[in-house]
C-alpha cells in the first residue's frame, strides 16, 4: 500500500490542452472526486510501468550528476504533470493528459479495484493493463488522424503529434546562488542548456530504440501553469 497524491478540481483545470474540459464539467462534485482518485492511479501505475520501459530515471539522474548544478523546481512552481511525477522524478515527468474515460467497462472496473485498494503493484496484470491501454488513454484524439498540437504555449517547439507520449523537462532555470552576478548566472545558464541538449540527445536515442512514439520537449517558467493552491 502506498500513499497517493492529491489533485483538486481546481487544480484539474490547469491542465493544457484540456479537450475533454466539457465531459469533466458535466460530472457532478462527488463523480469529479472520483475521477481525479481514479486518474492519479493511472497516472502512478503509467509512471511505474514507463520507468521500467524506458528507464526514465537514468536520465533524470544524469541531471542530477551533471557537471552543472540544476535546481529542482520548487513544488509550488510546478504545473499539474511535473506533480504528478515528485514521488518518481526530479526533473523529467510526462506531459500527457490522461483521458481514463476511453477506458472499456472491463478496463475500468480493473483500475477501480487497484484504487479502493490503494494497490499501485507493478504485476504482470497490471503491466499488461498499462501496455494495452496507455495509448488511447494519452492520445489527444483517437481517430485515426493524426496532427500537431501545442502541448504549451502557442510556439512552434510545443507542438507535436496528438498521440506521441510526451516527456517533460524542467528545473528552475532562474535560480541564482547566493552572491552570483547576472554574468555568472548567464554564463552558467548557458553552459546547463548545452550539458541539458547532450542529456536530451541521449534520451531520444533511447526512446527511439523502445519502439514508443514519442517526443520530448525541455519547459521553463514561462510555458506552463503552475498549480493552483
């Protein structure tokens, strides 16, 4: 048994982009509640199943030993998704939004039992689960179309295929040490973006090797919503 985390529906309503904001709204307080306990099940047992996959933490460790020093974000900067993340990441997170009403009955009955049990063991059945569902529950849109939409900002960079998993990058990019000039910081900033572009290079090599359509996209201050508490 594990703790879980809490979002309120204030918080839901950060999310961007938030195409199923019509069916959300339509829920009554109490259904709201539950689908908000319900996703941050998905949400964790998606984090196990994806840090086995693809060895997320590899990568968020070699920020963490970088030769550069890269400030996590403090959790009340963070937006909805690096949140979700803190128990597993410190810098990487996925960017999805997750649309656990595509689930079938079936589906859905499963993931109810796994969070009236608090039960976030990474089984066979539950892998399986994950494996056979997280593509439809990630995607934008499922019909068989696919095109660009902005996982942020209106900014070219942003934009990426509607069913692509989407990684996240962030640390708190504007945090200065005790004494350092604007030149230091400059210079150091600079110097973390290229050690960070080597370490995202190293990340997409893996990702394309899994087989797993995906993209990944470095944020910063200005190209998110931070939490509402």
């Amino acid at each position: 048994m594990e703790q879980f985390e809490n979002i309120t529906i204030q918080n839901f309503g950060t999310r961007n982009p938030n195409s199923n904001q019509m069916y959300f709204n339509n829920l009554k307080e109490e259904e709201k509640k539950d689908y908000l306990s319900l996703y941050i099940t998905y949400s964790n047992l998606l984090y196990k199943f994806l840090l086995e996959q693809l060895n997320l933490k590899k990568y968020d460790d070699m920020i963490i030993n970088a030769d550069n020093h890269f400030q996590p974000v403090n959790v009340n900067d963070m937006d909805i998704y690096q949140y979700l993340s803190i128990k597993y990441l410190k810098y990487i997170y996925i960017r999805n939004n997750l649309y656990i009403e595509r689930l079938s009955n079936e589906e859905m009955e499963y993931l109810k039992l796994k969070n009236k049990n608090h039960d976030l063991e990474l089984d066979n059945d539950t892998r399986n689960f994950i494996s056979n569902t997280y593509l439809k529950v990630i995607s934008e849109q499922i019909d068989s179309k696919v095109v660009n939409i902005s996982y942020g900002p209106d900014n070219l960079r942003f934009y990426k295929p509607n069913n692509a998993l989407i990684i996240a990058i962030r640390f708190d990019d504007y945090y200065k040490e005790v004494g350092e000039t604007s030149e230091e910081w400059e210079a150091k900033y600079n110097d973390k973006l290229l050690e960070l572009d080597m370490i995202k290079a190293c990340l997409n090599s893996n990702l394309k090797k899994s087989g797993i359509k995906s993209e990944v996209i470095i944020y910063n201050d200005f190209s998110v919503i931070p939490l509402k508490h």
